[in-house]
C-alpha cells in the first residue's frame, strides 16, 4: 500500500514538472517544494535497522524551513529514546550482517558467487 501510494505520489510530480515548467520560474517556491518532494520520495530508504521517530502533524512550511538548534536537539533526544529499547536487536542484527559480510567474503574469494 505504501509503495503504491508512493508510486502515484512520485508520477504526479513527474507530471506536475511540465506545468511547473511550463508556467512558472524554475527558482519558484512551487517548484523548489516539487523538487524537494519528489527527492524525498524517489530515494530508497534500505538499512538493517530503521529507528523513526514518533509520528507528528507539522506543517510543509516547516518541511522545507531550517531547523533551530533547540528543534534538532529535541530530534536527537527523539532519535535516542526510539533507540535504546532497540539496543539488543540492533546488536544481534549487526551481528547477523557482520558474519553473513564475512561468508560472502570468503565465498567471493573461492571464486564462487555464495549462492
């Protein structure tokens, strides 16, 4: 579900770069917010582990504003609170993907793809 409405999120930027360029300036607002939005959604967000902070209404103003020192302290204090209950599972995942690192490692060096 998220990836569809991702797809459809990213197609109407697509879409939208033609009217955008069409009929306005390419250092508008609109079209910096078009540009941002649509960086954000076409990266690929891929980790052993995720920690996201708790979900919170903010405004798109606010997206694309610089953030005060006092607001990214309060998203590192954020950051280390979803953390520390995940301390174990982050280490035994990195365990995990350590030893898996080393067997390709080793496969590679046999001159065998691992698989």
């Amino acid at each position: 579900m998220v990836n569809m409405i991702k797809g459809s999120a990213c197609n109407f930027l697509k879409v939208s770069e033609t009217l955008i360029g069409k009929y306005m300036s390419p250092s508008s607002n609109v079209a910096l917010v078009k540009k941002l939005m649509h960086d954000i959604l076409s990266q690929d967000y891929v980790g052993d582990v995720s920690i996201v902070p708790e979900r919170r209404m903010m405004s798109s103003l606010k997206l694309v504003s610089p953030n005060t020192f006092e607001e990214i302290a309060e998203l590192m204090r954020e950051g280390e609170r979803q953390t520390w209950p995940r301390m174990e599972m982050i280490r035994i995942s990195s365990q995990i993907s350590r030893t898996l690192d080393g067997i390709l490692g080793r496969a590679g060096e046999d001159g065998h793809s691992g698989y």
